[in-house]
C-alpha cells in the first residue's frame, strides 16, 4: 500500500488536490482500491471506492473534499479482501472525535487482538488489520482531554504498543496529522515540505510530482506530529532504546518501490542497476543481448550489460495498460496470459544467444512463459538472470507474497528451476551480493523473504528448515 498526507492549513484549501497527485505517484504500491479523508478544522470530509486513483476521483468528488488538511491510500490487500469496505483511510467517530487512518503495512498479531476484542464486545464492520488499531484506540486510556494532542498521541501510544508487525501510519484528526513508522521500519515513510506546509509520504516520488522538497526519512520508531504548531518529532515509545536492528524491507529496493525514488536513503535506481552489475560479476556468460523484462527488471539489465560489456536492447515491450502482475490479487487474471503484457521483438532477438534480466521469480509461472516467448521471437540460447535471491518464504510484514508451497524457490533447487523455466542457464544474486550492491549492513534490513530469518515472531510460523 502507499500512504501520503499533507497539512497546509492556513496556506491552502486544495490539500485534497494535493493527496490526489501524491497517491497518483503511489499508485504502484497498490491498485485496489484507493481514498482520501480531508479536514476542514472541524469535520473529516471522506471518499473512498474501488479502483485506480484517476478513475475514483474527479474534480467533482475532490471539490467535496474541503480542507487544508488530507490524508489519502492506495490499497492492495495483504489481509482483509478486495473489498470496498476495506478500503482505507478508515474514518471513524469515537469518544477522542474523529480519526482517520491510513496504513502500509501488515500486522502479526492482528488476528489475535481481533478475537479477542470481539470477545470483548467489539464489532468489526471490516476484515482488515487496521481496524484492530481504531478500536484499540477507542479503548486507550490516556491523559489529557480529548480532543488535546497529549490525549490522541497517548492513544496511539497505547494502541500500538499492543500490535506487532510493520506499520507506517498516518492518523489524521481535525486538528492534526500524525505519522508513525514501526520500530523496525519496515515500510518506508517520508517527510517532504511544500512551501512552508508538510508532507508525509510512502515515496519520494509522489513529493517529485507536487514539487515538494524531500526532508528526510521518518526514523524507524519515530511518531512525527503536524498541526497548527508546525511539525515535531518525538521517539513513539519513550523507553524503546535506539534499535541494533532494522528491518527496512530490502524487497522494496528490489521490486516493490518506484525506481525514482529515494528509499532508505538511498536512489532505487541506483541500487537496482548494482544490483544488476553485481549480478553480472556473479552469473557472467557469453552472450550477444542484455534484455529486461519490463519494467521491473530494467536498471538491473542496465546495470549487468554495463558491466558485462554485453548490449542492451529492448528485446520485450510491456503494454502500458496491464497493471503490476505482482499485485493482482486476482490468480485469474496474473494467469491471464504474459501475452497480454509482454510481447517479444523478433526483430531483435533473432539468432541471439540472450541474457534476459528480471528482479524476481515467485511462482516461476511468469519467467516460463517469458523464457518460452523469447524462445520462440528466435533466440538461440535464453540466460536468465535474477536480481534477487531465490523467493523461498512468504512475507508477513506487508508484502502479498503466496504460501510456502507456491514459492517454487521453496520446493525446487536453481538447477530444477532454471529447467522449469525452460532456460539454458539460471543465476540469482547472491544474498550477500545483494548487501555489497546497496552499500550498507545486512543488520539494517529485512530479508526473511530470501533468509527464512523472520525478524518479528507470528503465528503459524513456517517450518525453519527450508524443504531442500
Ligand atoms: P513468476 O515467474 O514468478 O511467475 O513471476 C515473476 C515476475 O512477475 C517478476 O517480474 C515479478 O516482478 C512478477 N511477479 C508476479 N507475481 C509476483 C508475486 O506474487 N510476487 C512477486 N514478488 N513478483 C511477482
Ligand atoms: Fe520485505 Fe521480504 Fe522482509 Fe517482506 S519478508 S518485509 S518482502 S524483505
Ligand atoms: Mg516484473
């Protein structure tokens, strides 16, 4: 999911305007459904639906949106259905006055505070994670009256200190914005400034497209506050001591963020074209054409054919009216055809002995068809080569990644795989290729997806030992 807010109360009443093009930026992070909740001072104005960010909201439906002050998300569901009714930000009235909430993230405990609350005489209108937050902080018990900051800062402080997971979250309450990242930082969160007026941000990029300054990274562990005082920044619990471990989600530098974005400090289009660089130090082979799969395998490709001296070519062209396959819930329509998305260039790829570069293999479903396309445009040989190690466990912490058994990582050796995918050789970057590439330390990141090393405990736990 992608979350984005803006307070420029005072300043300007088109903070809705402002939402919509900040999401428009995210909309790669989810494409469900999207919303956004604006404040006028007083009342929280909603509209939320189903859909892509362009479609949902036109000038009619932003002109109701009144206020200096918006908090929008884009949805893809890693719990909870593809429902409207689960589509965020979720906006309530409790005894503290109106809240809305935005999420990225997932939650390991949710089902469990969940059951129990329910026990307790909680009803839940919907089957999201996030929900379990906004009755926690209905039933927080903190200082100060409501209404006051102490008192909605004390509330959040209580909720959260009841979950664990990855959360970066925006409250937005009339008076003020609020924006927390989870002690591991797990997703990413940023805060840009407007002409004086803040910005909270899951990307650099959506701050790109409003012309926002990139300020800097919310801290893992750190709850930003922005209202009529300007923004201020304090630890989210007082007693957490300063983290020896982070769990940024490397994922995102692989895949999952923009490639123009800054994320965790660092340009995702940099990282990825090391990656691909390191890629070609790791899995060299004699070959006439570096060929990505658009548009995810792109700087990766880059990156190995710059370093491989081996050319680069466009040997597949995406239709730009497919959406991102990862993120279609829908298996149906992920098996629709790679067809309908990618098609091979003859053209180019007639006679050639091939290096064909993607970020990732889940289900291998994709890269067979892709190796199988290129084959048949007249490839002679097909390499491919993977800027990530091998998919092997499922992510709990905000990623819709598929069950263990769906991995073939999980079930299958390179040497299986690469014959699977029907490819004349397979090479993944190496785990600690992928940490030499972004130029920091393992201990800052998550990569359970790739180590089976979770770093926060859940329920049904996969067996630690991989199957082989
Ligand atoms: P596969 O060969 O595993 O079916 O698909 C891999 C390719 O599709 C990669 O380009 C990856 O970006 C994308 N993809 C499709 N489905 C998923 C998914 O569920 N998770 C991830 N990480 N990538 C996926
Ligand atoms: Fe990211 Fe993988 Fe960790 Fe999930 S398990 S947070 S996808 S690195
Ligand atoms: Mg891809």
């Amino acid at each position: 999911c992608g979350v984005f807010g803006i307070w420029a109360v005072g300043h300007s009443e088109e903070a809705a305007n402002f939402t919509y093009l900040g999401l428009h930026a995210l909309q790669h992070r989810g494409q469900e459904s999207a919303g956004i909740v604006a404040s006028d001072g007083e009342t929280l104005h909603v509209h939320r639906d189903m859909g892509l960010v362009a479609d949902i909201f036109n000038a009619e439906v932003l002109a109701k949106l009144k206020g200096g002050a918006a908090i929008g998300h884009v949805r893809y569901s890693t719990t909870g259905a593809s429902h409207v009714k689960n589509a965020q930000p979720l906006a309530v009235q409790y005894a503290g006055g109106a809240i809305a909430v935005a999420h990225n993230g997932n939650l390991v405990n949710a089902e469990a505070l969940r059951a129990e609350l329910e026990s307790q005489g909680s009803i839940f209108t919907a089957s999201t994670d996030t929900e379990v937050v906004v009755h926690l902080l209905a039933r927080a018990r903190p200082t100060g009256a409501p209404g006051t900051v102490e008192h909605l800062l004390g509330s959040i402080r209580q909720a959260l200190g009841k979950v664990s997971g990855a959360y970066s979250m925006l409250f937005m309450t009339p008076k003020a914005i609020v924006g927390v990242r989870d002690p591991m930082g797990f997703r990413p969160l940023v805060l840009g400034r407007l002409k004086g007026n803040w910005v909270l941000a899951s990307e650099t990029t959506a701050l790109d497209l409003i012309e926002a300054d990139y300020v800097r990274e919310v801290h893992p562990g750190e709850i930003v506050v922005i209202d009529a005082s300007g923004v201020r920044s304090e630890r989210l619990f007082p007693e957490q001591r300063p983290a020896t471990r982070l769990g940024r989600c490397v994922f995102e530098h692989i895949y999952f963020a923009r490639p123009d974005s800054v994320l965790f400090g660092r340009s995702v289009y940099e990282v990825r074209h090391s990656f691909g660089k390191q890629l070609a130090k790791e899995h060299s082979v004699e070959a006439d054409l570096v060929v990505p799969v658009p548009d995810s395998g792109v700087p990766a490709a880059i990156g190995y054919a710059e370093q491989s001296g081996i050319p680069f070519a466009m040997g597949l062209v995406r239709s730009h009216y497919v959406g991102r396959t990862f993120i279609e819930p829908q298996q149906s329509i992920r098996h629709f055809g790679v067809k309908l998305k990618l098609n091979a260039l003859r053209g180019v790829l007639t006679g050639k002995r091939v290096v064909v570069v993607d970020d990732s293999v889940v289900r291998g479903t994709t890269s067979r068809k892709i190796v199988k396309m290129i084959r048949a445009a007249g490839a002679t040989e097909v390499h491919l080569r993977i800027s990530s190690p091998p998919t092997a466990w499922p992510c709990y912490y905000g990623i819709d990644t598929p069950t263990r058994q769906e991995l073939i990582a999980s079930t299958h050796t390179t040497p299986e795989i690469a014959t699977y995918v029907t490819a004349d050789s397979l090479g993944y970057l190496s785990l600690e290729g992928l940490y030499a590439a972004i130029g920091d330390e393992r201990t800052g990141f998550c990569d359970a997806c790739f180590s089976g090393e979770y770093l926060i405990e859940f329920p049904k736990r996969p067996a630690q030992t991989p199957l082989r």
